[in-house]
C-alpha cells in the first residue's frame, strides 16, 4: 500500500536517489551514537528513552559500571543494579544494549538485501556499483561489530543475515557462541579485501585497520568465547595494523580525548572512532553523557567546555590507586581526577561527592577553546586505537602466541608510561596481572573493562574484590553467572524461541 503522507517514504522510492546510499550508511553509522533521527527524538528503540538508547551510552553501563572503574549516583529505573551485579532480565538498560546491537544489525541487514547488484542495476545505478560495494562491506563491518558486542556480552543470541526472511510465527534461530564467532571472523575475512588501505577512508567510516582490529579482539577473547586460545591469531592481525606504519602514537595523552582529537594529532593514533559533532549531531548520548555526567560538586563546567554538570559518574577508589604511589599522590598523569570536595572513597553511591570526578573527556580543544556547542560533545570517542594494540601484542606475547617478541612488548608498554609520565618497568616486571593493570591506567572509561576483567579471570569470584562489587561498600564474591548478561524478558517474550543463557 502506498501511504499518502509525504513523510513516509517507501525502499525503492528512497534509493531511486543516487545519494541516498551514502545517507542510509550515515544512519547505520550514526547509529552508534545517535537513539534516533532526530538525535534522541524519534527514537529507534521503544521501551527506553532515546537519550539513554545511544549506542555509546549503553555500552558505557554495561562494560563500566559493573566494574572497578565507574559507579553512577543516579537511581533511574533499575540503573542502580548495575552498579552491584542485582540485575535481572527485566533490566531495561541491558534490554536496551541488546536491542541497540540487534536494532543496528537489523538496519545493515536491510541495506545488504536492497543494494544487491541485480538491484541496483534495476534501479539504472550500475555506473555506482564500485560505491556501493564499499558501502556494503562497510555495513558488514558495522554489523560484524555488533554481533561481537551481543555474543560478548550474551553469550548464545538471536542471528539472521541479509538472507533471511522471517514470515508469521518464524524467528531467528539462537544461535551458538561459537557459530556467531566464526560467521564474525568470516565476515572480516571476506571484506578485508574490499576495503580501503589503514586511513585511505574517510575519517571515522571503517578500513582494512578498523577489521584487523576486530579480528584481534575477538581473537584475543577466543578463550571466554570458545575456550580456545589463539594469541598467535591476534598477534597476526595486531603485526598487521603495526606493519601498516599507518598510525603512530599521540604525543599528548590528553589529546586523545579533546573536542579536536579528529585534526589535533591524536587521529594518527585513532584506528576506528564513534563520530561526534557538536554542530549536527545533537544529542545526549554518547559521549555528551559521559562528559556532563562526570560534572557536579565544586567542579566548573565551562572548564571543561560544557554549560552544565549532570551529578553522575565518578570513579571507583580502585581505579583511582592504580595511578597512586605509596604516599596517595597521583604519579602517572592518565589518571586525571577532580578531587575538591571528593572523597577517594565510594560511601554512598548516590552522593555525587563521594568517589573522585574522572576528568579523562573534555569537550575543550587541545588550545583550550571551546568545541562548537557547549550542551552537545564534539569529542570522538576512540573505540579502537594503537594504544590499545600496543597492550593486547603484550599480552598474547605473554600468554604464549608466537609473532612477537617480549623486548618488543616491553618497550611498547613502556613507550605508553612515558607518555604517562609513569616510571619505566622491566622484563621481570611486564606480567599478567600487571598488564591488567595497565590496561586500566592506559584504557579507563573507554569501555574494555568488564571484557579484560572477564577474560583475566577477574570479574566474578573473589580473587579481586572492589567497592561495590555484588552490592556490598567493601565488595564480595560474585557467582559466575554475572560473566553474561541475561537475554532481556522482553526479548524472549518477542521471540518465544530463545532460551534463557
């Protein structure tokens, strides 16, 4: 049926237009950040606020609350249990992830089934098939993310591709794992190819970088995904993204997280990043959230080139002392805390004054200006980056995968301190719990902890205990189960077929 509003636009009418396949992947990539069209109105998921439904957002209270290095002081709905591993499959944050990554897959799906080379060919756009082809590898990389954070955080899940088709009383099938990991590593391996050289894109759309970056991570998790160990895959494509010579370390760790990261230098050290733009992209999620929520107390919000405080985020003690010396002064200048008027400990979750400010995102220029909208963030947030390479070639170096070298490993996770000003360490000093460390101190609030915590062994059970760890001030022993999320109530209630994880 055609509709008779002008505002309802049918497929093919909308790709009939020779730019409209470039807007469609705007959407699949604003997705990332954006809960819908208009910023947060228009939401794309129902059952949640479009501002709490950013992609970003979302994969910040997964991955960072639950874990020794934020806690938020709001009580919205069930946000609280994430603080202290309560929740249960009527969370309407995890339902929000879930259906977040399920909605994005969905949307790459239906672009791959409408940009078919018979179809494009049917609408008289032969002559951009070479484009296209892009735009479809870069929709297969987009949803290949996706389905890595759904089988990260869920374990077994719904799957279906651009080749299925659902009628009444049909669902996709849940699948394994171990399935959704090797159609991942599949994926990868079939667009590499395709996709342009490490930064021969545009900034922020994917390359062949941005999908041996993926591979590596989820190479690098095999052992939790698949109880596999295959670190000398990672170290593979990590030597790949190292052999590139395409990228290089920002000189200035702060840089890395100004409003002109994208032109200050630090985007030769951003692989892959989550686009944002004060001036078109309005809205409240993402890392506009992680900004204004890391503001209140006695803090200045124009310091930090915002026009207000949300009373929110701060950070555990936990974390704060991995870049304290003996004496309690900070020594490694990564850390960057506001302390006046803060307690270093975690008395009452719900007093913004208790737990140190985490001042890593500044919607500041790296000249100290100001970004180009105070109430909406122009920082990118950089999802992959060397840094990051530089810790996991460490770490499979140590876990035994051979490609590497431990005096390479050495001096990569040294080169990282002395950006930090921290103190150089020796080979008898690079172990595994300290790199855990480190990865804390170098990737804090970046949304990798709940995943390294996990696959150190350190997330659930008591060999590491921190505040507010299973509901308890000075932490506790948590069951294993907390490793996974729950398959939201809603989704299984949606699709009678799946079975709770």
């Amino acid at each position: 049926v055609t509709p008779k509003d002008d505002d309802e636009i049918l497929t093919d009418q909308f790709l009939s237009n020779t730019n409209s396949y470039k807007q469609y992947m705007a959407k699949a990539y604003g997705g990332l950040v954006m809960g819908g069209n208009n910023g947060d109105d228009q939401a794309d998921i129902s059952g949640i606020r479009g501002d709490f439904s950013s992609y970003l957002r979302l994969l910040f209270t997964v991955q960072e609350l639950p874990t020794d290095e934020a806690v938020i002081a709001w009580a919205d709905g069930n946000l609280p249990s994430m603080n202290q591993h309560t929740w249960t499959p009527n969370n309407e944050f995890i339902y929000g992830m879930f259906s977040r990554a399920s909605y994005q897959i969905a949307l790459n799906n239906e672009f791959l089934k409408q940009t078919t080379e018979e179809k494009v060919s049917q609408r008289g756009h032969s002559s951009m098939w070479e484009e296209i082809k892009l735009y479809r590898a870069e929709a297969r990389f987009l949803r290949a993310l996706s389905y890595w954070h759904l089988i990260d955080e869920f374990g077994s899940i719904p799957f279906a591709t651009e080749n299925d088709t659902f009628g009444s009383n049909q669902f996709p099938p849940q699948k394994s794992r171990e399935f959704v990991f090797d159609y991942i590593i599949s994926e990868l391996s079939d667009i590499e190819g395709i996709l342009p050289a490490p930064r021969g894109n545009e900034y922020g759309r994917a390359d062949q970088a941005a999908v041996w970056m993926l591979k590596a991570k989820l190479y690098q998790n095999a052992r939790v995904y698949i109880n596999k160990s295959m670190d000398t895959e990672t170290l593979t494509e990590l030597n790949k993204i190292l052999n590139s010579n395409a990228y290089s370390l920002s000189t200035s760790y702060k840089n890395l997280f100004t409003a002109d990261n994208n032109t200050n230098g630090a985007q030769n050290e951003i692989i892959f990043p989550i686009i944002h733009d004060g001036t078109n992209i309005r809205a409240n999620g993402g890392i506009t959230y992680v900004m204004h929520a890391a503001i209140g107390g006695n803090m200045n919000a124009s310091d930090y080139g915002l026009n207000g405080g949300w009373y929110g985020l701060r950070a555990k003690k936990d974390i704060v002392m991995k870049f304290m010396d003996a004496s309690l002064n900070i020594v490694d200048t990564r850390g960057s805390f506001f302390t006046d008027g803060q307690t270093l400990d975690v008395t009452t979750i719900g007093n913004f004054n208790n737990g140190y400010a985490v001042t890593k995102y500044t919607n500041k220029n790296s000249d100290g200006t100001n970004g180009a909208d105070m109430q909406y963030g122009d920082t990118d947030f950089p999802m992959f980056r060397l840094g990051d390479v530089y810790l996991m070639y460490a770490e499979a170096v140590l876990r035994g995968g051979t490609g590497g070298s431990i005096s390479t490993a050495l001096d990569f996770v040294n080169d990282l301190r002395d950006r930090g000003t921290a103190t150089t360490i020796s080979t008898s000093q690079l172990t595994l719990p300290f790199l855990l460390d480190e990865r804390a101190r170098e990737l804090h609030w970046e949304c990798h902890r709940r995943t390294d915590l996990i696959r150190f062994g350190a997330f659930s059970g008591s060999s590491y205990i921190w505040e507010w760890k299973g509901g308890s001030k000075d932490g506790v022993s948590i069951d294993s189960k907390y490793n996974l999320y729950p398959i939201p109530s809603v989704a299984i209630a949606g699709n009678p077929t799946l079975k709770q994880n």
